[in-house]
C-alpha cells in the first residue's frame, strides 16, 4: 500500500516499472536519483536513459522489455551504494502522454539472484501527471528498506529531477533532414567504462543533463548522426530483447536458455569509402577493431544470456570519412525456431547526442534474421535509418537468412555469406 515499507535483506536487487501496452498507451522511462541529505550531490547521481550508469556503478538503467506487458528496469547493488547516499528514489516519466492513459502501472522490487518478488505497489488514480516517484530504497541504520511513494508531478521528469537538486537541459533533439556539407569530426576519447568501485562527485556548475532522446519509427524513420552533434567518439549499438518463453522470469531479457529463452546474435555488414566490404560477426570469427579498419568492435558474443546489458556494437565515428554504409542486423543463434514473439530494443549511443531508439517486434513467419538499421554516408553526413525487416531463408535453406540479406541489400561479397567468411 502507499506509504508502506518492507525490508530489503538482499545485498542487489532489480526494479521493474511495468504497464500494460495499447492503443493510445504512451511509452514511459524508469529512472533512479541517488540522494543525501534529501538531495543529489551532483547531477551524475541522476541514472536514467541518457545517463544509464552511476559512476560508482551501484545503480545501473538495464533498458526495456518490449511486449504485452512492458517492462523497463534498473539494477541496484545496494552493497555498492556509497556511504553518504541515504536514499535511491525509484521515478518514472512519460514520453508523449500522461499517466492517466496508463493501465496496470506497477512498480517491483526482485532479489537480483534468483529473482524472488520482494516488493510490489501497483500505482492507481492517476490523471494529468507525467512524471511519478513510484517508490524509494532508503537506508536506516545499516539496513535497506524498499517505501512505496505514488507521489505525481505535472512537470514531468524535467521538473521531477530539479526538484531534488539536478540542473536539466530538456530541449529536445531535431530531426533534420540530411545536409550536403560535413565539417571533420573534433579528436574524441575512446568509448571507456566507469570506474567500478571508486567515485568523487564532479563539482558543481557543470554541463546540464540532457533529457532528449529520439525514437525512430515507420512514420519518422531516419535521423542524421551529424546533424545531432555526432561527429566523433564511440557510438554504441545496444541490443536488448525478450520471448514468450521468457515471460515465465527465467533470465534477464528472456536470455537464460536454461529458463527457456532466446540467444540472438548481433551483426553488421560495413562498406568502407575505398570499396572494402565485410561483416562483423560472431559466426564469421570476426570480431573486427575499433582502431584500424573496419573502425567497428563487437564487444563480445553473449553465449550464456547472463550479461544484462545485451549485445553491443561500438563504431568508432572518428573515422566517418572511411565508411560507406553499415547494415546492423541480428541473427537467432538459438532457443528459437524464428522470430515470432521476440520484442527487440535498438538503441545507438552517440558521443554528445541523445540516444536513438527504435523497436522489432511482430514477426509473422519464420525468419531467423532481421535487419535492424542501416547507416550511410550521405555526401559525409552519416544518417541512421530504422529497418525493422524480417527476412526469410531461402526456400529449402532455413540456414541461408545471411546470404539473403547479403543479396536483398547488394553486398555483393562474391560467396554464400556464412561460417568463416566475411
């Protein structure tokens, strides 16, 4: 009930915000501020999808699980969480609407090691609010205690996160249509994790954060990375995604095959500017360098489904001028026959641009693959454009979905793409 508390013995623990999907049902964003003293102590104790990591690496934005019930979720380590910090408040915001056109909005609190539900309020009566503190995880004498909240804010995240202490750039991000000028990227630091343990708040009076982010979808397909201000760095391509089998809770993201989930595989074909052509995949042994060509890094081939954080690709846009055009894709390695039932969530992270997200989901046959996303360089300006494509084998050739994508999108590699080539 609100205002209720329960203990909290668990050491980590994952929150889940989830809500029934529909028509007329707007997409929503969990997001967790770490507070002392009733405060932030700097705005990167604010965690949420354009800042998915606390420096100390405590709490940890996992990303969204698309399907008849959505679920977007964070990971706490609460034996990680930093002496000072007295409070990790539990947020959500809406994208587009507000939380009176929601049904079924909860919020739960699971033991991060096996999953057991340890707390759950389910938030009602809302109206015209596009922001929530569903709940807290709060600290009392050593010991950690989840409270349910349900206090709403008209003034969505923006006003929410200055509330308690963040200062916000919420501008949104344009979508413009491709220009025919380029300017040579500025000199970028390679993509670096935060450090794991350690954290000094950086002093006040910093860069605001940026609550911007760009969803790309059938009706507004494209964006261009140049025109966003990405012009340099590692850009990140995240790949998350949830089965029927695994709506059951085995494994996070439905990935734990002994829970009966689905290993996808994420992939990319890359033409460079002086007509090299070849694929970053797992299959291929091909795991690419993000240095030297082809300036793309898969950052590893998640066999188990243990790794929360998905599949990545990092494309280093320091070396824009080398590319031609990228086609992402993703492959069923197995726990599947196809894609029938999988939700997928895209999302690319560009140094000083807001995140690109875009869905797949739908499938009515028996692909194996499907086309995520395609980035060109367009007279030096690379412009992302969503795909959301199936693609069936061959007939007679349930392995082939490869070379189909190889000869449907005119990377003409000469052979049967598969095993070994590339």
């Amino acid at each position: 009930m609100k205002g209720a508390n329960v203990p909290v013995p668990m050491s980590a623990v994952r929150v889940e915000l989830g809500w029934q999907s529909g028509p007329g049902v707007p997409d929503a964003d969990a997001s967790a501020l770490l507070l002392a003293g009733g405060k932030v102590r700097s705005d990167s104790d604010f965690v949420f999808y354009n800042q998915a990591q606390h420096p100390s690496g405590a709490v940890r934005h996992e990303g969204k699980q698309q399907g008849p019930t959505v679920i977007d979720s964070l990971s706490v380590n609460l034996a990680q969480v930093e002496p000072s910090i007295e409070t990790v408040v539990i947020a959500a915001s809406t994208d587009g609407g507000t939380f009176g056109q929601f049904h079924g909005l909860y919020v739960r609190v699971l033991d991060a090691s096996n999953g057991a539900e340890v707390a759950r309020f389910d938030s009602t009566g809302a109206t015209s609010e596009t922001a929530f503190v569903l709940g807290e995880l709060y600290r009392r004498q050593g010991a950690w205690k989840f409270r349910a909240v349900g206090q709403g804010y008209a003034s969505g995240l923006g006003g929410l996160a200055t509330d308690f202490g963040i200062s916000v750039d919420d501008e949104p991000a344009q979508q413009a249509a491709p220009a025919q000028q380029y300017a040579p990227p500025p000199p970028q630091q390679p993509f670096q994790q935060p450090p794991p343990q350690q954290f000094a708040p950086p002093p006040a009076g910093g860069a605001p954060v940026n609550l911007s982010k760009i969803s790309l979808t059938k009706e507004a397909p494209s964006v261009s990375l140049t025109k966003q201000g990405a012009t340099g760095g590692t850009m990140r391509v995240n790949l998350n995604w949830t089965s029927p089998q695994s709506n059951r809770g085995g494994g996070l993201f439905g990935r734990k095959r002994g829970g009966g989930g689905i290993d996808l595989d994420l992939c990319c074909f890359f033409e460079l500017a002086d007509g090299r052509i070849g694929s970053v995949r797992a299959l291929d042994r091909s795991f690419g360098d993000l240095h030297q060509p082809p300036y793309i890094r898969l950052d590893q081939d998640d066999r188990t489904g243990a790794n929360a954080n998905g599949e990545n690709l990092d494309i280093n846009l320091d070396f824009t001028r080398q590319f031609r055009r990228i086609l992402v894709f993703t492959s069923i390695y197995e726990g599947a026959n196809d894609f029938r039932g999988v939700h997928a969530t895209v999302t690319l992270y560009p140094v000083n641009s807001a995140p690109i997200e875009m869905t797949l989901d739908g499938c009515m046959d028996d692909s194996r693959d499907a086309v995520l996303a395609h980035i060109e360089n367009l007279n030096g300006e690379l412009v992302v454009r969503r795909e959301g494509t199936f693609i069936r084998p061959p007939a007679g050739r349930p392995g082939a979905g490869v070379m189909e994508i190889a000869q449907r999108y005119n990377w003409d590699f000469g052979f049967k793409a598969g095993r070994g080539k590339g």
